[in-house]
C-alpha cells in the first residue's frame, strides 16, 4: 500500500501538543481496560499518549488541505483511535513497538480497512470521496455486509429494514471501534490478527457471523 516515513515526537515535543477531550477520554478508558487484562502497568497513560501524538504526525503527512465546515474533515481525526490503542495493549504497553508495528501495517491493504484514522482525508483517495466525509469502510464494506446479510440472513436483514436502522451503522460503530465494548478481549485480538492474515474481506465475515449469532435476539425485539 502506501509508505510512510515515521518521524517520532520526542517526549517535550508530546507534552506541548494537547489531546483533544475526546482521545483524552479514549486514553483514560483504554489504560483502565488494559489494567483490568494485567496487560499495562503503572504509567502507561504516558506512553499512550506519546503513541496517539506520532500517529498524528504520521498520518497527516499524506494528508489533503480541505476546506469544509463538516467536523469529521477538519485537520485533526475527530474520533478516538482504537486501533492503534488496541495494538498498545496487543504489545503490552510497549511505545516503541507499537509505532513499528503501525509503521509496517500501513503498508498492507487491511490497514485502510482496520485503521480508520489512516485514510482521514487521505490524499490517495479521490478529492469527491475526501470532500463527502464518508469513510471507504462504509461504502466498502458495510455496503458489502448488507449484500451479504440480504442473501445469508434474509430474517435479519427484514429486521432492520422494518426498524428503519441499517446493518451498516452498528457495522461501522463494531468496525471503528475495532469490537472494543461488544467482544471480549481475546475475541478483539482474533479479529485483528485474522484480517491481517486472512484479508480486509474476513471484516465482513465476522460482522455477518455477529449477526447469525444475535440472529434469535435480533428478531425477538422485532416481535417485541
């Protein structure tokens, strides 16, 4: 895919930049949830945010200048980044080989489809699909999952269609997310690593197979 050089902030260079109140909060919950695994240690919030603050620099290297008052196209990602804090914990903390890790995964193709912070008004995407402020996850995949749901789980797909709420928003909410607060711990790992090695089509599959299992709850609501 495409090649970054990762230039790494220094320590001084992560204190004067500011984290939004958003990845403020997202730091706060991803050091408490890595705690409760035993994966992280005291201090760890430091080295969190010495993590989000490189992918920062990193990623708005191949950034476009665009001009729109939609808050998801200003300068900054407007959301958390739980990608990169998933692969902190997948490292147990670890600053330096997160950043390594995320250096060689930009290069896959899974990358944009795992890390959605990766193409925020990327330049290697049409400047019509940057100006919309819709993410390829969704018109890539989620769009995909619902073809997929129509034909696998024609039940489900009815079920959503009735409650006027599509499979492609609680899709892209999992996918964002990156599972964090739907699966458990280990269950987020097999995610990843299986898209990594299996391909960006496996994304789809796991939101199909979460569907079939939620199948019997999904249509008792329905009937509620």
């Amino acid at each position: 895919y495409y090649i970054f050089s990762f230039v790494l902030a220094t320590d001084a260079n992560v204190k004067n930049e500011s984290l939004s109140s958003v990845q403020q909060l997202g730091v706060e919950m991803t050091v408490r949830y890595g705690k409760y695994l035993n994966l992280l240690e005291e201090h760890a919030e430091n080295g969190l945010c010495f993590v989000l603050m490189n992918c920062e620099k990193f990623l708005k290297q191949q950034q476009r200048t665009v001009v729109s008052s939609l808050c998801c196209l200003q300068e900054r990602y407007a959301g958390y980044d739980w990608f990169a804090s998933s692969v902190f914990l997948i490292m147990s903390g670890d600053r330096e080989k997160t950043l390594m890790f995320l250096q060689r995964f930009s290069c896959l193709l899974v990358s944009a489809f795992l890390w959605v912070p990766r193409l925020h008004i990327s330049m290697h995407l049409p400047i019509t699909t940057v100006e919309s402020g819709i993410h390829p996850v969704y018109f890539c995949s989620a769009h995909y999952i619902e073809m997929l749901l129509k034909a696998e789980l024609p039940l489900v797909f009815s079920a959503f269609q009735r409650s006027g709420f599509t499979p492609s928003q609680i899709c892209l909410q999992w996918i964002t997310q990156c599972f964090w607060n739907y699966m458990d711990w280990s269950e987020i790992c097999h995610y990843i690593a299986i898209c990594i090695f299996l391909g960006p089509d496996y994304q789809i599959y796991m939101c199909i197979s979460v569907f079939k299992h939620l199948q019997q709850d999904i249509l008792k609501h329905t009937e509620d």
